[in-house]
C-alpha cells in the first residue's frame, strides 16, 4: 500500500545549517510529497539591503526537498508570481511532460494556477529545481534537490552552500542588448582573465549588487558548526545566472566526490573548487584541528568577500577565521583535466561508432549585438539533434566567443570525453558542461536512453541562452 509521507520546512529551511539525517519513515515510504509556491519576495541579505524578488514558499533558496533514489515525488506547485511559471527539475531523468519548460513540455503555469509534478527521484546525487522563465530564475527561484545514495560514503556533518547573487536588473538588460559595461569578477590569475586579449569589451557581463550563500550576505551568513576531527560533507551549487564561481575552504584541501550529482571514479583532492553556472560540487574535508575557516568565494569583485561562510569546531564560532587570498597563485583547481586526468598512454582507444553525431560552432558575442548563436543560428531556427532510443550520440563544440559556456542537456546525464582534442583518461559523467572561450573545444557521448520527448540543449548563462543559444535533442519514434 503506497503511503505518501508530507514533509513542511520551517522558517530556517535554507539558512546554512546541518542537514539532519534523512526521517527514517519517509525514507521507507514508497512516495513522498512537497507543497511549492511562489510568490513575490523582498529579500534582505544584510542589514539595510532589500531586493523585489521572488521565492519558494516565503525562503530564498528554497527549501531543500529530498528523496530517496527511485522514490516516487509528487510536488504540488502553486504560482502566485503574477506572472506565467514552470519548474525544471535539473539534473532529473524523468518524463518528458515532467521536465518543466514551458511551451516544450508543458503549458505555463498561469498566475494563480497550479500543476502537480509527479516522477520518480533519479539519478541519485545534488540535483536541483527552478523556475524556467528566466527573470523568476535570476531573481530568487530556485533550490537544491538532494536524492538520497544509500552507497553514500557517511560524513559528521553534511552542509548544502549555494551560491547565489542579486543582479542589476539595468546591468542585466544592458548585456542582454550587448551593451553592458560589468568587468568580469573571475580571479586575476584565473584562466578566464588570463586569456582575455587586448581591448575585448565583453558585453554581455551582469553586475550583481549583492552576493550570497543560503540567503545571506558575509558577515550576516550563519556559521557551520562542527567539532575538532569531523568528516564533513559540502554539496554545492553554482546558483548564478551567468558566472563562474571559485570556491576555497581556508586552510583546506577538498576531496572532490561527485560532479553534477554523479560519482568520480576517483576522488580527487584539490585547494579551489571551480564552478560553472548550474554546476554542482560535492566535496569531504576533515576539520583536523580547532579553528575558523573561511569557505568563500575567490574572484576579482571588490565586494566578493560577500560570498563567505565560517566554518568553525565547536567553540571557536566567534575566532577570527582564517582568510584566504583573492588570488589562486599555486592552488590546485578542480579543472575537468585535474578531476578526470588527461590520457597520456599510447592511444589504444577504440572509439566505438556514433549512430549519431552532431557538431556545433558556438558563436555570437559582438560587442553591441546580443546574439549568441549555435551554427551561425539562434532558437528556435536552430534545427534540433533527431536521435532514436538507444542511439549513441556523439556531441562536438566549438567555441569561437570569448566567453565559456555552460552548456547543459535537459533529461539526460552525458560523458565529456575530450577537451581541446585531449582524451579524458576518467570521463566525467556531466548535465552541465563549460566549453572553454577562444577556440575551445569538448566531446560529449550519451546513450539515448531517457523518456522519449523534447529535451533541451542550452547555454545555462542565462543572458546566452536568452538570446538564441539553445537547441533540442528530439526522439523520433
């Protein structure tokens, strides 16, 4: 007899605090429920700062919803935005009706309307939610989705951080036209900045006005907790609309578990985590000796210092914490190539033969012309990639921008398996992928396996895929 267990979050459902383990009860019922609804926020992350937004059930992020791998979700979702609204369910392998994207898979939810989501919690891992109209994304709609892995290694204690920011809304129109004058906020020393050429004037950047992590801004951000000696686990997500983030843990190294929800082959322990926008991190550390550790953003941002978080043992909650530098000098990076390895054996790989392969030059970009373009075309006149279940696609990209992107396959996990020509030694298992700027170029491979439907294929920097990068992997009976 299947049991729907109803679970309620409280006032500090997002504040960044320990999740406690799993009720016992609702991880044995064969469904669970969730009640969502949207509304207008006013969101304050520090003193004397407020923003219009929007939220999930009164909490910017919204409450963490949970659920057991192939657990039967049912979440009733309310718009009260004023505005049409959908919820992509990131990271999901489920229906395509399920899949959240309005006038794809599903009529907009109108104000005032409802919809009940209903599929099972898979693949297992940090997946996450938000709304797929892309002024509710950017201002306050979305929240993390953990399905439970029994196979889990355990951890003391277990944070979710995610990072998120409030955007000039007047920066935000302004790169939408091409036009804007943000400077990018990456670290100095980091890739991004250090390939940039002589005079590039970028565009398309948002400047954002506040920066955050679970709803708060440094110093107001409440600090972790954990005694001397704990095992600790930190499922993070890269909630904003259009940067990388570079992510430290002072005094530290970080074991790298899983990418995008999906386990590595082999943990991979590194100094800076690096994010890409919609990208999630999991990472163990062990908090060895007494202390308080800044777990914080690196950027070039004056104002980055923002996007930090005390992590302390147990007592220690009101030391000085410790600091690291805004730049990554000799840090290890979680790069693709660090977590996966590059292959530097002979080449004996046999790569098996795609029933499909498709190749797209990522382009657009100009200064004053706010088009970002997949073959020189922008959605929906891009034509879709037509697959049949059980074909093996091969993807390619190009990317002749200046800009990485975040490219991201709606319903389905991928392997990247080359960058820049290199075979990855590990490949990485992946729902969002950057392409590197300047003539970078990845391969994905996917087995056509999920529900048959329309899934999107789209640059996740939400200024890019607003202005035409975006496409569809179609099956075709």
């Amino acid at each position: 007899m299947q049991r729907a267990h109803f679970l309620q979050r409280s006032a500090g459902a997002m504040l960044a605090v320990a999740i406690p383990p799993f009720a016992s009860r609702a991880f044995a019922d064969d469904s669970i429920s969730y009640k969502l609804t949207s509304t207008p926020f006013t969101f304050s992350p520090s003193t004397g700062q407020s923003y219009p937004s929007y939220a999930y059930n009164g909490f910017l992020p919204g409450p963490i919803l949970r659920a057991r791998v192939g657990q039967r979700v049912r979440i009733a979702y309310t718009n009260k935005t004023g505005h049409d609204s959908t919820i992509h369910w990131h990271g999901m392998i489920l229906p395509n009706a399920m899949d959240g994207v309005q006038n794809v898979t599903q009529k907009p939810v109108p104000p005032n309307g409802t919809f009940e989501y209903a599929f099972a919690a898979n693949p297992s891992g940090t997946r996450w939610y938000h709304d797929h109209y892309d002024r509710q994304l950017i201002n306050g709609l979305f929240g993390v989705f953990i399905v439970e892995d029994p196979a889990d290694e355990p951890a003391d204690a277990e944070f979710v951080i995610v990072l998120h920011d409030v955007p000039s809304m007047k920066s935000y129109d302004a790169a939408m036209r091409g036009v804007s004058n943000a400077p990018m906020t990456e670290p100095m020393d980091s890739r991004e900045m250090t390939s940039m050429k002589v005079g590039d004037k970028m565009g398309d950047e948002v400047g954002y006005l506040a920066h955050c992590i679970n709803g708060a801004s440094y110093p107001q951000t409440k600090t972790l907790t954990v005694r001397p000696g704990a095992r600790v686990r930190l499922r993070m997500l890269n909630a904003n609309p259009t940067e990388t983030k570079y992510v430290r843990l002072a005094g530290h190294k970080l074991t790298v578990t899983h990418t995008d929800g999906n386990r590595l082959s082999v943990p991979i322990d590194v100094d800076v985590v690096r994010l890409g926008v919609a990208e999630r991190i999991d990472a163990y550390v062990t908090i060895a000796k007494p202390g308080a550790f800044l777990l914080q953003e690196i950027s070039s941002e004056p104002t980055a210092y923002q996007q930090s978080v005390v992590l302390a043992t147990t007592g220690m909650e009101h030391a000085p914490p410790q600091a690291s530098s805004m730049m990554l000098g000799d840090a290890v990076v979680g790069t693709y190539e660090i977590l996966a390895g590059i292959n530097t054996k002979p080449q004996t790989y046999m790569e098996l033969r795609a029933n499909v392969t498709q190749h797209f030059e990522l382009g657009g970009g100009v200064y004053g012309n706010g088009a970002w373009t997949m073959n020189d075309k922008v959605y929906p006149h891009i034509p879709p990639v037509i697959v049949h279940h059980g074909d093996l696609v091969r993807i390619t990209y190009h990317n002749t921008t200046d800009m990485d992107h975040p490219m991201h396959l709606h319903g389905h996990v991928f392997k990247i398996t080359k960058i820049d020509g290199k075979r990855l030694a590990r490949p990485l298992l992946k729902d969002t992928s950057l392409v590197r700027a300047n003539g970078g170029t990845m391969t994905w491979e996917f087995h056509a396996d999920s529900p048959a439907g329309r899934w999107l294929l789209h640059c996740h920097n939400s200024v890019h895929m607003m202005s035409g990068m975006m496409t569809e992997v179609d099956y075709k009976a």
